[in-house]
C-alpha cells in the first residue's frame, strides 16, 4: 500500500452547534445532490477544480465508480502543488478550487469517491492502492479541513449505507496522522466540539482516533476535557481511558483520574472492567505502587463481576485461538492486564481459578503466571487449604481446562524447590478429586509419566500422589489401575523404597474389596513376582522380595479396626494364600543369605506398621521363634567342637550361668563354617541344604522381636534371655600379635567383630523401651559393650584397610558402597573402583577395593567428632586409626526409638543370687563414650532427614549415591515424626549440655582460667568436647529445618523453644513467638563462656541464626551475634585445631562471614582487621598469629583476605548512588561513607606487596574489578554533584583510589611476565573496567567545567614491589617498550588531577603491557 496523504488544517474559527446540524438535517440529500450522470462515465466541466485534477493526472468518475488516478501518486501531488503556485491567478486559484470542491461533494456518490481510494489505469495490479485526492493536496489551505468538517453534521445521525460505510467515520479517518498541524489548538476545539454533540457509538470512535490527531502540545487541554466527559457520561469510560493512558500527561492529573476511576469501581460495567484495570496499573509508579494496589484489592469486589453460567472456560478457550477482530485483539489486553492484577494475589479462591483460566487461554503470559505461581508458593500463600477451596467451588469451569491445569502441574514437577512440588502434587491431587473420570484418566497417566521419568524426586513425588489418591478416591482409581500396572516395566532403576510404594499402590488397587473386578491385575503381579524371585540376579530379586512381601501385608492386613463384623479377620482361604506366598519368598532366598536376610528385614517392616491380621501374626511368630532358637541359639554349657581358625570362648555375657542351664549366640562357628580357604572370603555358593549364615542373625532377630512385640503388646520376657546371654566368640583383643596375624586371619577378626557389633545394635533397638532398672541397665551395659567393639575393630582396620566388611543393610541393588581407610596405607591407592566383584548373596571379600572420587569427596567432607578425634591422636608405630563413618552403611541402623535412652539418669541395677535374693546393687549411668555414640548417631539422622538444602538433580536412569545408605528404617517416617521425636529429647540434651558446660568450666578453674586441655585428661577432654559439638549440631539441626516457616508446622516449634525457655525461669503456658525465641536465644547465648573448640562456637552461632530468623525484632539478636562471633575470632582456642586442614579453613570462612554480615559497621570491621590484625601478622614470627585476632595466621590469612574483599564489595554494591534530589546532610553521609569504603579497599589492595601467593593475588583481580565496578556506578553519580560543595574530600577519596587503581595495573602486569593463565584471564576485564573509570571521571570534570585539569601523561609498567618491568628489548629502547602507556597528572591546584592519573594510568597502561608481552613472545 501506498503510505496515506495528508490533508491541511483549517485555521477557520467558526464553531458548530446543535442548530446548524438540525438544520443541515433538515435538508433532504436530494436537494443538495445535483443531477446524476450515466454512470461510468467520466466527469466533463470546465471548472478550475476538474481540470486541474484531470492536468496532474486524476480523472474523476460520475457514479459509485473509483477515481482514476493515471500517474503515480506522489508525481500526482507534484504536479498539482506546480500547477496551483504556477497558476496566473494564485493564491486566488485556491480558493476556485476549494468551490469547486464544495460544489462536486454536494452528490453523495462524488463525496464517497473522494474519501476513498482510487484507481491506477497503468498498473493493474495496484488497481486499489491509491488513496482518495481529498487526502492527498499538501497545499495548507484551511478551506479543506473546514469544508470537512461542514459535511461531518450531514452524516452524524444516519444510519450505514447498505455497503456498510459510515460517512462520518470515513471523514473524521481523514484527520489521522497528519504531517504538520498549523493550529493544533483550533483543531482540538472543533473536534472536541464535534465529539460533545455526537451519538454514543460516533463518540466512541472519535475519542479513540485522538492519539492519532493531536500533537503534544494538546495533549494537557484534552486530557482535562475528556476527564470531564468521564464524569458526565460513564458510557465512555472504557474509549476516555484507553485514549489518557495513550497521552502524555503530568502524573499529578494521572493520579486524580486513578482516584476518581477507583471510586467508581463498585459501579462500573464488567466489559469497562478491563480497560479500568490496565489504566490503574498503566498510572503506577515505583512509590506508590503497593498502596494503589492494595486500594484496588479492597475496592474490587470480583465476585460482583461474575459472568453468566453459560458462559464457560470453554468459550474463553475457543476465543485464545486467534480472532482477527478488534474485539479479539481486547481480549487479550484484557488478559494481560488482569495478569498483572493478580501479581498481588491474597490468597483468595477466585483469584488462583483466574490465574489458571488466564494461563490456559493466554500462551503468553504462561511463563508469567508460573512465575507468580513459584513465588506465591515460597512466600507460603498457596496453603492447600486455599488450592482445595478453589478447586471445590469452581471445579465447574476448571474442568474444562484440566489440559493446561495438568501442564502447569507438570511445568512445577520439574523444580528442585519441595515447597513447589508439594504445590504441583496438589494440582494433581484435586484434579483428579474434583474432575470427571476423563480427566482422571489424564491425571493417572501424567503422574505414571513422571514415574517412569527417572527423575528421583519426580518419582517420589509422583508415587505419593498415588498414594494419596488410592486414600483419597479408591473408587475412582480401581479402573485406572490397568494405566498403573505399566509402572511394573519401569522399575529396574528405582529404589527400594519406590519399589515398595509401587507394589503397595498396585495391591491396594487389586485386592480391595471389589478386587473381583481387577483379579487380572493380581494374575499381572503373581507373574512378576515370580518371575522376579526365581532370577538369580541380585537386583531383581529384590524387586520380587520387596513385592511380594508388600502384597501379603495388603492382603493379610489387619481389618479390625475398619469393618463390619465377620471381617474382622481373613477367611481360611485368604489366609492359606498369604502363607503361601511367604513361603514361596522363603524358599526362594534360602539359598542365599543375602536375599534371606533382606526378606527378613522386609517382613519385619510389614510387621512394625501394624498391618498384620492376627491369624497371620500367629503362624509367623511361631515359625519365627522356633527357627530363630533352631538357628543361632545353643546351649551354653555345650562348647561347640571344630576346626576354627581361633579358640572359642563365651564372652559379654551379664548374669553367670551354670553349667546346665543358660543359652549363648552361636557366631564364631557359623562364620567359621562359611569362611573359607580361599582368602578370607564368605562362601555364598548354591547348594541343596540349608544355609544358616551369621549374616542373618540381626535381621532374624529384628524379625523375631517385633513379631514378639506386636503379639504381646510390647513385652518382650519371652526373648529377654537374648539380652544378656553370652556370645561364643574369641579373644578379641589383638595386643602384640596383631601384626604377626596372617591377612585371612584379620579379615576373620574383623567380620566377627562387625556382626557382633550388629547383633548388639540389634539387641540396644529392641530393649531400648523396656522400662525395668534391670533392663535399662542391661541396655546401658550393652552400649559400653559396642564403644569398647568399635575401639577393638579400629586397631584391626588400621592394619586392613582393604578390608570390605559384610553388609548390615541388604536393599542395595549394587554394592557400590566399598569403604575407604584414612589410614597412611590406604592413601596412596588408585582411585577408582577396582578389585574382586561381591557375589550377589552378600559375601564379602577381602580384595583390594577403593571408592569412586565421588564416594572419597562424601566420606571426607561430612565432619564428625569421632572421626576428628580418631585421625588426631595416633597408634602405636605412628599408624592412624580409622574412622568408623567411613564404615557406616556396615553397621545396623538404630531406631529413633534408641535415643530415649538419652533420658536416662542414674540406673540402680539389682545383681540377685540363685535363690533371687538381692545380693549386691550397682549403680549405672550413661557415660560419655556412650553418650557420644548415641549423639553422633542423632545428628547424622537430622542431617540426612532434616536437610534444608534441595537435592541435587539426579541425571536420568542413575541411581541413588550412598547418602542415603544406612537410612531405611529412618526414611519410612516422616520429617515432622522424627522433629516430633527430637523435640520430646530436647529436655534430657539440655541437662547434657549443662553438664558438659559445667566440666569444662571447672577444668577452666582447675587450670586457673586457662582454656586448655590438660594432659592427663586429653582423652577424656576431646570425647567431652565432642559431645559439645554434637548437642550443637542436633540443636541447629532442628532449628534450622525449612518445615519451622509453615504455620502447620509450628505446633512444633513452640515446644521446642519453651522447653529451651524454660531453662532460664518458668513460663506461662501460652507465650507469644517472639518471647520464646527471646527467651531460648538469651539461654543458648550463654553457653559461649566456656566453649571448648572453634568448631563449637560457630555452631553456637548458627544455631542462633536459626533462631533469628523466627524473630519478628532482630536487631539487639543480630548485634549479640556480631559480639560472639569477634569474641571467636579474637580467641585463643586450644592447640589441635588443625589450620591447615580444609575443614577448619571452611569453618573459618564462615565464621568471619557471619561477622561481618551481622556487625553495624562493615567497613569499620574490616578496618580493624586490614588495619590492626595484619599488621600485628607482619611483624610475629613465622608460625605466630595476630595479638588481637588469634585465628588469623598466615595461613589463615588468605581466608580473612577473600572474605573481607567479598564482603567490602557486596557492601558497597548495596550502597544507593547518590542523586542530586537528595538533601546536603545526604550527600555528605554518603560521601564519607565512601572514603570509608575506599580506604579499606586501598589497605587491602596494599597487603598484596607483602601476601603475593596467587590465592592473594586472584582475590585481588577478581574482586578488585568489581569494586572498581561498584565505584563506576554507585559512587560516580555521587561525585558528579558534590565536586563543587566538597572539592577536598572529593580529592582525598581520589588520591586513595589512585593509589589503589594503580596497584591494579601492576598486578595485570605482573600476570603477564609470570605467564599465570589463572590470573590472567581476568586481566581483559580488570583493564576494561580501569579504561572506563578514566572516560568517567574526564566525563565528571566536563560536567563541573572542569576539563581544563584533565592532561595525560606517561606511565611505566611495574611489578608489584615497584620495579620497572623491562621486556627483551628494553635495555635498547626503553621507551618504545615500556612507556608507550598514556596516564592522566592532575595536581591539587587543578583539582582534579590525582583522580585522572589513577585512572588514566590504570586504564592505558594495558597497551603497553599488552607490547610488552608481544616483545617478550
């Protein structure tokens, strides 16, 4: 299309009113029309109007036929602009022409043919390209526009003719976009006069065409106007607004029409709904945008505005698939805008069903809206009760969008954030509860997709969605079990416990009551099972163990509590189906110890949940107990008789039998009879007789326990023999002949120490809860037993470190999780996996076995007490004990249950005589070792149940690492349970923690205030200080779990900190949130005196950082952290702690940064540091620290450096830059404020002369630019207009920074000559940023008519001590290599100048460090 001519402005005064136009109503268009030409025909008359159209070109057609236009357009409008100023008779002709343009007009089809566009005669093709003549003259003649606007009243009351044109449309279109408007403000008064007399629908278009009218000029007056006729006539409101958002007015008159629009807001039409809505927001400013949207949530009543029933999501659906109509085009506006109305969503129904109508029908604003969504749900606004609601009362209209509700929910699946996931599991929770069986059927098969996805959170997450759902709805989810099944092909990759999430979900589904309709799902689950336990591989033989234990505990499981009468129990036949399969997975992993001792632990889970029917319960406990005592129990009087590599010999035994009576654990001849000739391995080979494997004995005995337990409701007198009777082992104390011990001899020793070891942990899990002085202590005993074994296998591990233990814990698909030594022996070995393959029932071989890089990196970095103090005191001949951590996944796991042992005060014990007559009393406690056994125990348990950092993403179709290894029975509760646990333990820690306190502060008085260990007591000091620790840990553990920001969670919390309260003074029952965190934090405060390790206190203060961001007033908290964390910094710790280790340096680390985050003044800390500690280094001796700061040696001294940069630079990027609105007082704050900043960026920068190592010299590149950065854009502006008023403190801050800058340079340079990739990498941007400093300052100068102090000058390269960096071919000419830099001289008369020499040689200087470079190459 050709672009549209313009028509010139009317500079006639005359206004229009009602009487004219009544009167030119009057008037019939007959009358005015002349006599109609033939049609077709071209129009013939001698006046100065038609031949000068027909001379330029324009042939004008009689009739509804189009003008002929013979020539181009723009040469059309050439010739007839020549022809009118070249006329004998002009200007005079203009005004001819303008009458004879009135008279052709007067006929109807002749006007039309004028307003629209004409024919080309030479070129067909752009036949209609051309515009109307009326448009096209550029003559500025006002007789035009007022002939237009004469004609305007003929048409403004008539109806569209039959080809749907309106006549006042088309003339008031002819003012659009005009090139230059003579009298804009005569033009805006006639056409607001016209738009006050016209009908509504005119009035309508009219005000929408005014952007495209008006010039800026006009914009003020018409907005004034149109906000006038908003009050007159509210029929417009949608047109006025839509035209004032488009115009450029003052904010002031903006924020008036805000008010007035708000106070109609109760009033207003819903189609004028959105256009209110988008001028609101369009009217927001960065001040007052939070109450103008808070004013809109309280006067908009949504509800007030709800559409028809008829009118469904449907119907929105089909409108988002593109209309070309205007209206169409409004919608999606209107979307837009409502999308930014409900960024401010308070938590209402309707709101969240509106977002979700906008996503599903608005493509673009998906990501939007998944935005709002993520934060919504983080900030905890998106509680379920709120989702629930929402999908409750308007599930009728979201049905019809369940695709795009079901894509959201897939979108969020994907996030690593647990709050999102648990808020896209609801999504699917709802859909499925709410929606017809259609889009149930859709639910099923997209959480069957994540499932099979690999993904392991997705997996979880997807698999308790089932699980909810087979609860929630189990009707609904029988005919969706057949999608369910395929889960079946997938489960290769999946963990145990998804394992049995699957079987559990799929055997509620078949063998629920009307399981007769799904018996071919059952028929599907008996084939896999079977199929998968008479595989001989390992890992499918877990899959078919794990399944069809889980199946016999749906269908043996207890209906009791649940049913109608005569259910109460299963049926014979069920019954004989549930034996049938056990015995059917017993039979099928009898051969192999490993699958036995896994079906075993299986079955005793299935037990412990309580799902058993009675019947069965029976029949397993009988077969369990006779098995069991026919297995692993002996007579103790009877010594077993054989051929063992060691004598044997009962020990740990706690009452003295007689020769006759008594029982005794038969272990060291069952591993004998295992262990075979072939270097030291557990033969596991298939035979036809049954194998009694001394691997199973935990598992058996956890089996048996627990089905005793559940049958006698706790008691378990019929098996307390196990707890103190003998075991036939050995002598296990190695003394001299450990070394002399042959390579199969030690890995003997070693297995049966460990299964030892296990069968006590097994044997503390099930008497932990017995509530007799005898048995607690016989538990009490019983844990002594196990410190003492882990003491005695430490000396074997240390001489076999390739030692691969026999395992403990058997729902391990690979046996990927081979210990590593931390002895001196076992560090030089290969990395990698190397060695003999473990067989696949569980035998353990004695084969040289390392860790993956991967294994090494979790081994090394989980910090335990134990383990700090087994590395730091060594053995005998200088050899380094292990740590048994790095053997956890070989031990059994305890119970949460065990830590009520933690509760224990002083334990009587009675010691009775034959005739049970007390014959002596012994009084028990727990002692330190133990305490710190059960201690470290707890706190791995929280770290791995209570961690507040996401899981890493796992790569798809890879297992699961070895984090979670040592955990099962752990996992199978949830978070809030083992919170719930630990809180109820907070009381007995607390009198721990006091104690372990009130020891080291009488050691500090024993040693006459000197907070160090004693020799004498090094072992008892580190097992003490370690037990510190590990209170510590638990109580930050707890405090710091995500799950305490949920308000569903605090019924938690407030026990938590009035147990920690009420240590300090006794509180009333119901005390508020902030008291209680007030009180706890005072009380935890307090235990700082006298903390005995570095790593102490700064777990003391994390746990006070929990506690401050529960705090509602954390200013007086945040100012007492800052305290305690310099006391730390400024302490003398005790000798041991291990500078050099990466631990420590990390421990450090964080340390200063809680510091320095926390204190009032950032820069007058880091002063104090750069300023005062570093010196005091520089002067002490090599291996002395600072007198003021203790923990800041030179080898510590990189940390304090990085930290300190880090922190100066986040601190100043923080700062606000300056603007020449704010106050003087302002201006000077932060002008001192960065002289501060500067100054301790100069007093660091200058460490580097004396501290060049290259972690030194990185910290300065790296954060030495971004400080220049900050500079640039922070500080600059601030310079820009305080040079004038404070010219000496603006030179002082500049001459630091010269200084600084300077120093910079050197270092590019310096990581040039030496070549250090590391370091150079960073020069092109440190150098980039110093060139744009010099630019900014000339910038500054020129702005304060200052250019005149702006000179350059030259600048050599130096080192960093000063020295002239000379390059090859310096000593011929040092000037071409080493002066070419340009840097800028400013004195301080010039003002200026000290600013631009830093700059200016910091930001040159590269180029002839770059030559040098060239000319050393």
């Amino acid at each position: 299309m050709v672009s549209k001519r313009r028509l010139s402005k009317s500079e006639d005064k005359k206004t229009l009113t009602e009487e004219d136009i009544s009167e030119a109503r009057k008037q019939p268009l007959s009358k005015k029309a002349r006599q109609s030409h033939a049609p077709n025909e071209v129009e013939e008359n001698d006046s100065v109007f038609v031949r000068l159209l027909k001379t330029s070109g324009l042939i004008l057609k009689t009739g509804p036929n189009q003008n002929q236009l013979a020539v181009d357009q723009i040469v059309f409008q050439k010739k007839l602009i020549q022809t009118l100023r070249k006329h004998p008779s002009y200007p005079k002709v203009i005004e001819e022409f303008v009458n004879g343009l009135e008279s052709y007009i007067e006929d109807c089809d002749g006007f039309k043919n004028c307003l629209l566009s004409c024919e080309r005669l030479q070129d067909e093709e752009a036949r209609y390209g051309e515009e109307a003549y009326a448009r096209l003259p550029k003559i500025q003649s006002p007789a035009i526009i007022k002939v237009l606007f004469e004609k305007i009243p003929e048409f403004l009351f008539e109806k569209q003719n039959s080809d749907g044109i309106s006549m006042s449309r088309l003339i008031f279109s002819q003012l659009k976009w005009l090139e230059r408007i003579v009298d804009g403000k005569d033009l805006t008064t006639k056409i607001m006069q016209l738009i006050s007399i016209a009908p509504v629908y005119l009035q309508h278009d009219f005000i929408t065409s005014l952007p495209e009218i008006l010039g800026d000029a006009q914009h003020a007056d018409v907005g004034k106007e149109l906000s006038d006729l908003l009050i007159e006539n509210t029929e417009l409101t949608s047109p006025i607004l839509d035209v004032l958002s488009s115009l450029q007015l003052d904010s002031n008159f903006l924020s008036k029409i805000r008010q007035l629009v708000m106070g109609k807001l109760s009033s207003v039409r819903l189609h004028d709904l959105p256009m209110i809505i988008k001028f609101i927001l369009h009217s927001l400013t960065a001040s007052n945008a939070l109450e103008v949207l808070s004013e809109l949530r309280e006067n908009l009543d949504i509800q007030h505005f709800i559409l028809p029933s008829r009118f469904h999501a449907s119907q929105i659906k089909s409108r988002s698939k593109g209309r070309a109509s205007s209206s169409g085009n409004q919608e999606s506006n209107d979307k837009d805008c409502i999308t930014l109305l409900f960024d401010v969503i308070n938590s209402a129904t309707f709101d969240v069903a509106m977002l979700l109508l906008i996503y599903s029908t608005n493509t673009q604003t998906k990501k939007y809206i998944e935005k709002v969504l993520r934060n919504k749900v983080r900030s905890g606004c998106m509680e379920e009760q709120l989702l629930e609601s929402t999908f409750y009362i308007h599930h009728l209209v979201l049905k019809d969008i369940c695709p795009s509700i079901l894509s959201l929910a897939q979108s969020l699946f994907h996030s690593q954030d647990q709050n999102i996931l648990s808020f896209s599991s609801l999504l699917y929770k709802y859909a499925f509860k709410f929606f017809d069986p259609y889009c149930q059927q859709e639910v099923v098969g997209t959480l069957v997709t994540h499932v099979c996805s690999g993904n392991e959170a997705e997996v979880d997450a997807a698999l308790d969605v089932f699980l909810d759902l087979i609860v929630l709805s189990p009707s609904a989810m029988r005919p969706n079990a057949v999608f369910v099944k395929g889960i079946l092909d997938y489960m290769e990759n999946m963990s145990p416990q998804q394992i049995r999430k699957v079987f559990y979900i799929l055997s509620t589904l078949a063998f629920s009551k009307q399981h007769e309709t799904n018996s071919h799902i059952q028929d599907d689950m008996h084939l896999v099972i079977r199929k998968q336990l008479s595989s001989t591989i390992f890992k499918y033989k877990l899959i078919g163990i794990i399944g069809a234990v889980t199946m016999a505990g749906i269908m043996a499981g207890d209906r009791s509590s649940n049913s109608t009468q005569g259910r109460a129990d299963l049926s014979d036949e069920q019954c004989t189906q549930v034996t049938a399969l056990l015995q059917l997975v017993h039979s099928c992993s009898e051969q192999s110890p490993r699958a036995s001792a896994l079906y075993y632990d299986e079955f005793a889970n299935l037990i412990q949940e309580g799902k058993l029917a009675p019947k069965t319960l029976e029949w397993a406990g009988q077969t369990i107990f006779n098995d069991f005592q026919d297995a692993f129990v002996v007579d103790f009087c009877v010594v077993p008789k054989g051929d063992f590599l060691f004598p044997v010999k009962a020990l740990y035994g706690l009452e003295d039998y007689s020769t006759h009576d008594g029982i005794a654990i038969n272990l060291l001849p069952l591993l004998s009879q295992e262990f075979a000739d072939d270097g030291g391995q557990m033969t596991s080979q298939e035979s036809q007789q049954k194998l009694v494997s001394p691997l199973c004995l935990a598992p058996y005995f956890r089996l048996l326990r627990l089905c005793v337990a559940r049958q006698h409701n706790g008691n378990l007198e019929e098996i307390d023999g196990l707890l103190d009777c003998p075991i036939f082992l050995t002598d296990l104390e190695p003394g001299e002949q450990l070394e002399s011990m042959s390579a199969k001899e030690r890995s003997f020793m070693c297995s049966l120490i460990f299964l030892t070891l296990n069968w006590f942990r097994e044997v503390v899990n099930a008497f932990c809860r017995q509530t007799s002085p005898e048995m607690k202590g016989k538990v009490l005993t019983r844990l002594k037993d196990i410190v003492e074994l882990q003491e005695i296998l430490k000396k074997y591990l240390s001489v076999t470190p390739d030692f691969v233990p026999p395992l403990a814990n058997f729902d391990l698909e690979t046996l990927d999780v081979i210990p590593h030594s931390s002895s001196a022996t076992s560090k030089n070995r290969k990395k990698g996996k190397i060695g003999r393959k473990q067989k696949a029932d569980g035998s353990k071989a004695s084969s040289p076995d390392t860790l993956s890089k991967e294994d090494n990196t979790e081994c090394d970095t989980v910090p335990s007490g134990r383990s700090q103090l087994d590395k730091e005191f060594p053995g005998k001949e200088g050899k380094t004990t292990v740590s048994l951590w790095n053997y956890h996944a070989f031990f059994r796991e305890l119970d949460i249950d065990v830590f009520s042992i933690l509760h224990c005060g002083l334990v009587t014990k009675f010691i009775l005589d034959t005739e049970m007559h007390t014959e002596a009393t012994e009084v028990m406690q727990l002692g330190p070792p133990e305490l710190l056994f059960l201690l470290e125990d707890l706190s791995q348990k929280l770290e791995n149940m209570l961690t507040t950092s996401f899981p890493k993403r796992i790569p798809f179709l890879k297992n699961k690492g070895s984090r979670n290894i040592g955990f099962s029975h752990l996992h199978q509760k949830s978070a809030q349970e083992i919170v719930h646990c630990v809180v109820q333990l907070l009381a007995p820690m607390c009198n721990h923690l006091e104690n372990i306190h009130n020891y080291f502060q009488s050691l500090v008085a024993e040693n006459h205030g000197v907070v160090d260990r004693p020799e004498v007591k090094d072992q008892e000091y580190h097992i003490m200080s370690s037990c510190y620790q590990r209170v510590l840990q638990i109580f930050h553990g707890l405090f710091a779990w995500s799950g305490f920001f949920h308000l569903g969670n605090h019924n938690f919390l407030y026990p938590a900190l009035e147990v920690l309260a009420s240590r300090m003074k006794q509180i009333e029952h119901e005390q508020p949130l902030e008291e209680l965190v007030s009180q706890s934090f005072n009380y935890l405060q307090n235990f700082h005196y006298n903390i005995p390790s570095f790593q102490c206190g700064l777990y003391l203060l994390r746990i006070l950082m929990a506690l401050l961001e529960k705090s509602i007033a954390p200013t007086q908290k945040k100012e007492k952290i800052a305290s305690l964390a310099k006391q730390f910094l400024c302490r003398v710790w005790p000798h041991g702690e291990k500078e050099k280790s990466t631990i420590f340096n990390d421990q450090l680390h964080d340390l200063l940064c809680i510091y320095l985050e926390h204190t009032d003044s950032v820069l007058t800390a880091i002063e104090e540091i750069a300023g005062v500690g570093v010196p005091e280094l520089i002067n002490s001796p090599k291996d002395a620290s600072s007198s003021t700061f203790p923990t800041l040696t030179r080898n510590t001294f990189v940390i304090f450096f990085r930290v300190m940069m880090a922190e100066l630079e986040r601190t100043v990027k923080g700062l606000q830059a300056g603007t020449a609105a704010d106050s003087q007082q302002v201006h000077e704050e932060k002008l001192l404020y960065w002289n501060m900043a500067v100054r301790d960026f100069s007093i660091l920068i200058n460490l580097m002369k004396v501290f060049d190592s290259h972690p030194v010299l990185h910290v300065c590149l790296k954060y030495g630019r971004l400080f220049v950065e900050a500079f640039l854009k922070q500080c600059m502006p601030l310079l820009d207009f305080s040079f004038r008023k404070h010219r000496e403190d603006v030179l002082s801050l500049l001459e630091t920074f010269q200084l600084s800058t300077r120093l910079l340079h050197h270092l590019c340079g310096h990581s040039k000559i030496h070549q250090d990739t590391r370091l150079t990498k960073h020069v092109p941007l440190l150098k980039k940023t110093l060139e744009l400093l010099v630019c900014r300052v000339k910038a500054m100068l020129v702005l304060n008519n200052c250019r005149e102090a702006f000179w350059l000058g030259n600048l050599k390269n130096r080192d960093l001590q000063g020295e002239e960096i000379m390059s090859q071919n310096s000593q011929e000419s040092t000037a071409e290599g080493s002066e070419d830099g340009r840097t800028s001289q400013v004195s301080n008369s010039k003002a200026t100048e000290d600013d631009e020499e830093n700059e200016e040689s910091d930001g040159k200087k590269e180029q002839d460090s770059e030559e040098n470079d060239d000319n050393s190459d």
